[in-house]
C-alpha cells in the first residue's frame, strides 16, 4: 500500500485515535533514538496518551529524571522549582501553559 499523505485532524473514534497515537509514538522515539545515536545527544520525550497516561522515552539509557534536571539546571526553570519545592513537570507544564 506504501505511504500516503494525510489530512492532520482531530479524531474523534476512539479505537482510531488509539491506534495512531500508538503508532505515531513509535516512530517519534525512533527518530530520537536516531537523533541520539547520529548526533551523540542526549534526548527525552514525554507523552501523554488520550487517557492522560505518560509514555517515556531518553536515548543512550538515562534516566529521564537526569536529563530533565540537567535542562533545568542550565534554565530559568530551575530557580522556580527550586522556590516552589515542586517538581520539575509541574513547574514546565505550567509555564508551557499546555493545559490551560
């Protein structure tokens, strides 16, 4: 059937929406793992599924948390963090204003 081009829209079936975001998820790491390996960075992705729960992904095996907490400390975000007592995904999802 080989690729075809798509119209990027909203979902509205369940079972469909499921799907693609599984596959989608799958070549989005890919990439990044490609990404890490080509270039010898490191990289983290965090997805949410449609029900809201997290998906993971760091290239060359580290941890998430470390990555995340080496962005921060060369970023604003670390002084906020460090002033709230938070933690970093709470501190980022706000300022990113993604669910508001």
């Amino acid at each position: 059937m080989g690729k075809r081009k798509i119209n990027i829209e909203l979902l509205e079936d369940k079972k469909k929406k499921n799907v693609t975001f599984s596959k989608r998820r799958k070549g989005l790491f890919h990439k990044a793992s490609q990404l890490g390996n080509l270039c010898n960075v490191q990289t983290v992705i965090v997805v949410f599924t449609p029900a809201g729960s997290p998906f993971m992904f760091t290239s060359h095996g580290s941890s998430t948390d470390v990555v995340i907490q080496r962005y921060l400390e060369k970023s604003e975000l670390a002084e906020i963090v460090e002033e709230d007592g938070g933690f970093w995904w709470d501190t980022l999802i706000e300022n990113l204003n993604i669910f508001h």
